[in-house]
C-alpha cells in the first residue's frame, strides 16, 4: 500500500571529531547498519540513504544489505542533496533521521509521522514536526517534501544548507513548523544514545554487550534501549588495564580478559605493549567469545567516566598521569608505592612486599582449575612421573636449566616439561639425549596444571592454581622476599640460586609439597566482584568540595570504604564506597535506633532531654545573658534537645528531615518546627527569623555529603557573636587511637567526615567560627587496651583511673564543640 511517505537518513564519513563513525564496527556490523535498520521498521514508500559523492562506494553494501538505496549528492549543502534526491522521487512526506544514532527508538518516529499526516489531514496544514525530550541525538524530523523544495530556493542562509530542518523552522513567518514534546514513555532528554565522540561509541558497545547478552535482537524496541542504558554495566562502565610488560608475566593479561569475557569491561592494551605473547593470548580469548570491541587502545577522555581497574603489578608515574582523572581507580595486587592515588586496592596474591593496608585481601578470587587430581585429597606420597618447570616467560635468575638438570638426576625416568618463551632459546640444544621436553607457553595452563605431578615454578598465580590442582609444588625463590613468602605460606621450596640435589630433596621430603589446606575453597567471582566495585562512588573533600591535584593521604581502607585526610582543610572524609546511598526514611527513629541502642528514641526521650539540659547550660555560659535567645535545632528529631532548651529559657525552632518527626514536634510538644532536607531552608520565611543566637546539632554535622555548604549555610544563620554547637564521634577517642582501622571499618556508611577535636578550630574558622570549649563525652573505659587486658571490674581503682585519663586526655569516643560567630 502507498505511504507517500520516505524514509531519508542522512550520512557522510568525514566526521571531524569521530571520522569513518557510520561505519565503525559494533558487534561485528557497522553503526549504520543498526540505524538503517531501526528506519527501516518505520512504514515508507522509499528508503534512502543520502550521503556525498565520497562516502557513496563504502556505503553502498550497508544500504543494499538494510533495504535502502544510496543517493549521493552535495557534501556540504545538505539542503541541496535533500532537494536533489526530492526531485527523483514522488513523495509526499519525508521522514529524516541522521546516522549516527544505532538506538533511535523508531516507535517515536513512525508515531511523529502519523501525528504530523494528521495535522495534514483535512484543512489542516503542518511544513515541519518533530518531538522534543527524546534521548540526546533520537531526534527524527518530519516534513513536507514540497515546503522543503520551496523553503530551499528562498534561503541562501549558509546554516540553512549546513542542515535540512532550519530552512524551515528558522523561517516559521512562512512555514508551520511544531516541536511537540515527545509522549512521556519516549522523554529521556538527559539519557544520550548518539555516536558523536569516542566516549560515546565505548557506550554504545557496553548497551550492544548488554542487549546481545540478553539475546535482543536489532532493530531494538524502545523498551530494550531503556533496559540497557539503565543497566550497571552501561551506567558504571570498567576499563581494566592489565601489564602487558616483558617481564611481568603472562598472568595479569589472562585474568583481565577472563574478566572481560565474564561481563562485558573494556580491557586497555597499548600500542606500545612489550610483551611477547600479547597478541596470541588475545587472540585466545576472542577465539573464545570476547568481542574484539572489549580491547581499546585508547583510554576515554573525561566526558565518558569508566572506572579504571589495574593489575599492572606495579602502576609507573605515566600511567597515573594517563588513568587517575577524577574517576574511581582500583588496583589488584598493586605494588607500586603510588597506592595513595588508588580508591580501592585489591590484594588477591598474598604478599609481604606490600607494606600497606589494602581494602580487601581475599585469595578467593583466584579462579581455581576445574581439573584437579583424582589423588589430590588423599595426601599419600605419588610417584613421580611427570615435572612441569614453570618460572614466567624471561626466568630472570636463570634457574629453568639447574632445576631440569636436578631432575633429571633425581628422576631419570621421569618426563620433564619446561616452559620457555624465547622461540630461539639456547636450552634446546642441550636437550639432546635427556628426557627433557621445551616448550611455549602453555594457553590454558591452569586447566593442564593437574597433568603433572610436581610443579616447579615461582612465588604467583601459578603456584597457588597448581596447588588447587592437587599438584605437588616446588617454589625456587630468586629473592629473600620470595623465600619469606613460600614460608609464610607454607611452600615447599629450595632456598638458595643453585639447585643441589640435597635442597632438592628436601624439599621434596617436605610436608609442605602437597600444600593444599592454606586456601580456602570457597569459590568467588572476581568479574563479579570487579562489577560490584565500578558501583562504587568516589567522593571528595566534603568541606572543601573540590579534586585536589595531588590525592589525599590515605586514613584507612575496608572492604566497602576508604577514607582519606583533606590534605587543604585537614578534615578526614569517607573517599570512596561501595554502599549504597541510605534513604532517611520514617523507619529511622523506630527502627534504625532501637537496632542501635535497644529502645526506641521516644523511650529515650528523657535520657537525651538530661543531656541537652547540660549542653544547653554550656550554652547559656557562651552566649551570655539578656533576653531570651533564639535557638534553631538542625536535625531536631522527636525535639528532646528543643524541650531542654525552652526549659533553660531559650526560644526554641527545630527543622529535621523526618515529617513524622515534625509533626510529634509541632503537636505534642508545640514548638515551632518545619520538615526540610537542611541546607535547604529559608528561615525567615518558614519562622520570619533570618539569623539566630544559637545553632546546633546533635549529631547531624557526619551525615551531610556537602558539609561545606552546609557550614555556610550555618554561618549566615547565626548572629555574629552567636553560638553554633554540634556533637559528634570523635577520629580522636580511644577506639580510633587504639585500632583506627577497626573504628573506620564500623564507622556507619553515612558518617562522611569524621572529625578529630585538635583539627576542629582550623575547619570552622574558614566558616567565621572560632572554637570555644571542647567536650570530651562518651567515655568507655572498657574500650582501653589496659581495661580489656586485665579484665578491671566497673568501679575498680583501675577502671576509675582509667575513666579519669579519658576525661583529662579527652578520649572520650564522641566530643561535643561550642563556637562563636566572629
Ligand atoms: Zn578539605
């Protein structure tokens, strides 16, 4: 059935910013093919491609092989090459797209074309329709073939023939032109689907990976575009960047394209790469369904934001200039001393040479051999009938001879396997007349380690699978570090650089050659685990709110956070975290507290209200007599402090984030309060007071992500010479002196700054506060190494002794801080 309707994508090759984009290659077929595609589900008489005379030949196949025909025409006056293609066809409609958008939701643009032939239908009349709000570079313009010829020979405007539709709406004294916003289920004008940038095709790969891995085939329903660019692969994309170092061996390269293949990263490998087997370990990997779009040679600039995973053994100053731009960084097994600039820091392969803490230490992730010995639990002495000699690919101490060699003493009827990498390498010919057997490095080692009944080889990942194989293992530790390690670890190994035949035997006598309960035998995904870190947010200064140029000192790594020291204003702040944003919800004071403390806030209503008392007390001494003050309670909850503060004769105003809690505030116990997320609040409008004598918080100051602004918003509150007072833990109580560590890992995920009382007036007074008096509160003696040592009952001279230091060295593991407006 006629349309009197044609399809018209636009489309040239020379892009200045992403030159030959139509035809870059995204899972094996061009952009262009995907966009052809899509247009092609939208009901026409005529489909073209129109391009210019250049790009003509290597368009052509893609426009045969999508249904379209190719037009070639001006390069430069698109207008022209429109007109010029109207003039061979009779249509009526034209509906344009341009090329390089792969998920251009077609639904949209057929629905567009019916609206804009029913504002034409009757005595209607519309020269131009498109929808606003669908996803950046979506948009598809509809118009009237004729208005356009007409619109073309009354401009000599040079946009006007740059482009197709401003020759009609930038001229709407003569032609009805209409932006209608788009149906709700296609407006996502802040989701961005087009190719223009390089960033932007790496996206377009992660949304192809997730749609191919969920067998959705092209063209793609809107509702799949949706799916994918929501999904955590596309939103939290992963660039790992693995050694491809001569020297470093053939390990880091394998686990990032295993990686990669699990769930879809990018995996870095520079041009520049020097090692050896790069391209055919590659190559195994793609033979085995990684797609040749995962490998990048080129890290995305800072419009597209992918984390950056290493294992790169040891990153060098260049690649941190290259990989560090304000976007997370996680590093495994990172040796380096640059671990400062690392976000999260992954120890897999155990080792002593890292003198630093890593987040997690976990040799879960080792991915273990599904081969394994049918002998390798019963623990009896085998015979040993084949050695496999291992040592990486350059066997820098030259060791792989002098093992083979005692061997084959010791087992002259044996098979010895030696791995080498030089393609020429001199050994071979002293293989000659013994049973000594050179070859390449092995792909799929791991899965072949079980074949062997010793494996030789060094302190790695090697020897950690080939003991999960069953294997017997031998390390020969080319340095006193590697010979601490197989200690530490319980190796079997020989000591010293030459191999004799007694160190030999030993080792092979030791108890430790069939090492096998060291590691745990759960098995963990690191892909997955990877993909669960990339989630992981980066935060900066809170107080200072900006990326400083250098990174910050590094207060302490867990598992799920790190924490660093501002090194501008001095405030320790949460850096990075794997947690997911908590949602103050009413559920917090019932619940979240009764988990806390074991009864609800109500209960404990009077407990806080005696404490208040004593802090608006202190209060009162700061701020002097007169009339009776005003006082804004931020965070004030169920209003316990705001009830101690009328009782000490202060004119209390409360604001908390909770309306349940507002409102127990408002009618029970009557005081002024409104329900906001501080620091949006406009006092003078909500209480017609713009500044007050007193601000506080009882602890609120952690929770805030922006406290710089909030310390603003602070500041213009309270009158000068006014009080602003707040509690909080203290990063310098004695559970953070005795085991820092420990204090950061059960800090509560929505604790952002920690703040240590000596570093609190340097803080504050970039806010226009000077520090007035500092209570140390939450004093537990039972907390002190000295208590917990010798088990000191309450009220012991011991235990009094110990409460009093607490107080006079102000240990307790919360403070309280009273300031002045100056
Ligand atoms: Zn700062």
């Amino acid at each position: 059935m006629k349309t009197n309707r044609s399809v018209i994508v636009q489309c040239r090759l020379s892009s200045t910013r992403l030159p030959g984009k139509g035809l870059m290659d995204l899972y094996g077929k061009p952009v262009l093919s995907y966009v052809l595609q899509a247009m092609h589900k939208v009901k026409a008489d005529y489909y073209y491609l129109a391009t210019d005379k250049d790009s003509y030949e290597e368009l052509l196949p893609v426009c045969k092989e999508n249904g379209f025909e190719c037009f070639a025409g001006s390069l430069d006056d698109v207008l022209d090459r429109f007109v010029s293609l109207l003039n061979t066809i009779k249509t009526k409609t034209v509906i344009r797209a341009t090329a390089d958008n792969p998920f251009l939701f077609y639904e949209a643009a057929e629905e567009s074309a019916a609206l804009f032939e029913e504002k034409n239908s009757g005595k209607g009349h519309c020269d131009y329709l498109t929808y606003s709000g669908l996803p950046h570079g979506s948009g598809v313009e509809v118009f009237s073939a004729d208005s356009l010829k007409k619109a073309a020979t009354e401009t000599t405007e040079p946009y006007d023939h740059e482009h197709v539709g401003p020759a009609l709406y930038n001229h709407k004294d003569r032609y009805i032109c209409e932006f209608v916003p788009a149906p709700r289920r296609y407006s996502y004008p802040e989701l961005r689907t087009t190719i223009d940038t390089y960033s932007d095709y790496l996206r377009a790969v992660s949304m192809l990976a997730y749609l191919k891995s969920h067998n959705y085939e092209g063209p793609f329903t809107t509702e799949q575009i949706l799916e994918a660019s929501r999904a955590n692969s596309v939103k939290y994309p992963v660039v790992l960047v693995p050694s491809v170092v001569k020297g470093h061996g053939t390990g880091h390269l394998r686990r990032c394209l295993s990686a990669a293949k699990q769930v879809g990263f990018f995996v870095y490998i520079p041009a520049d790469k020097t090692l050896k087997e790069t391209d055919s370990i590659v190559e195994e990997y793609l033979a085995d369904g990684l797609c040749k779009n995962q490998l990048i040679n080129t890290i995305p600039d800072e419009s597209y934001l992918p984390a950056i995973i290493t294992d790169t053994f040891e990153l060098t100053e260049n690649q941190l200039k290259e990989l560090s731009k304000n976007r997370s960084l996680i590093s495994i097994d990172e040796g380096s001393g640059y671990t400062d600039y690392c976000d999260y820091l992954l120890d897999i392969i155990p080792s002593y040479k890292i003198n630093r803490r890593a987040n997690l230490t976990d040799s879960g992730f080792i991915t273990m051999p599904e081969h394994v010995r049918a002998d390798a639990l019963e623990g009896e002495k085998r015979e040993i009938k084949k050695v496999l000699i291992c040592l990486g690919g350059e066997d820098p101490s030259n060791l792989t001879m002098p093992a083979a060699r005692a061997f084959v003493r010791k087992y002259p009827d044996a098979k010895i396997t030696a791995i080498i990498s030089h393609e020429d390498n001199p050994y071979v010919d002293y293989a000659g007349g013994h049973n000594i057997e050179f070859i390449k490095p092995l792909p799929g080692l791991r899965e072949k380690l079980y074949e062997y009944d010793i494996v030789v080889t060094h302190y790695g990942l090697t020897a950690f699978e080939a003991v999960y194989a069953g294997c017997g293992v031998i390390l020969l530790p080319t340095t006193k570090l590697h010979k601490q390690l197989a200690e530490k670890y319980n190796f079997a190994f020989v000591g010293e650089k030459s191999i004799s035949d007694s160190s030999l035997q030993s080792a092979l006598e030791s108890e430790n050659l069939y090492a096998k309960k060291f590691l745990g035998n759960e098995k963990k995904s690191l892909a997955e685990f990877l993909r669960h870190l990339s989630a992981g947010k980066r935060m900066c200064c809170p107080v200072c709110g900006k990326s400083p140029s250098q990174p910050d000192e590094v207060i302490s790594r867990n598992e799920t956070r790190t924490y660093r020291r501002c090194a501008s204003c001095g405030m320790v702040y949460m850096a990075f975290t794997t947690i997911e944003d908590k949602k103050y919800q009413k559920s917090y004071f019932f619940e979240e507290y009764k988990k806390q403390y074991g009864k609800t806030y109500e209960e404990d209503f009077n407990s806080i209200k005696a404490q208040g008392l004593r802090r608006a007390a202190i209060i009162k001494l700061l701020s002097g007599l007169g009339a009776e003050k005003t006082l804004l309670d931020i965070g004030c909850a169920y209003g316990p402090f705001l009830a101690a503060a009328s009782e000490s004769n202060f004119n209390p105003f409360g604001t908390d984030i909770s309306d349940d809690a507002v409102s127990y505030v408002q009618q029970k116990l009557k005081y002024p309060a409104v329900c906001s997320a501080f620091p949006e609040i406009d006092t003078a409008e909500e209480f017609g007071i713009a500044q007050f004598d007193v601000v506080t918080m009882w602890y609120v100051i952690e929770h805030f992500k922006d406290l710089g602004s909030v310390l603003r918003k602070v500041s213009s509150l309270v009158k000068k010479g006014g009080v602003f007072a707040f509690s909080t833990p203290s990063g310098e109580g004695i559970s953070a002196v005795s085991d820092k560590d420990h204090f950061y890992e059960i800090s509560p995920a929505d604790h952002y700054t920690i703040w240590e009382p000596s570093k609190a007036d340097s803080i504050l007074k970039l806010f226009g506060f000077k520090v007035e008096r500092i209570v140390s509160t939450g004093h537990h003696p039972e907390r002190f190494p000295y208590i917990k040592k010798t088990g000191a009952e309450k009220g012991s001279l011991k235990w009094n002794l110990i409460d009093a230091m607490s107080h006079a060295k102000r240990l307790g593991d919360t403070v309280e801080i009273y300031c002045r407006k100056i």
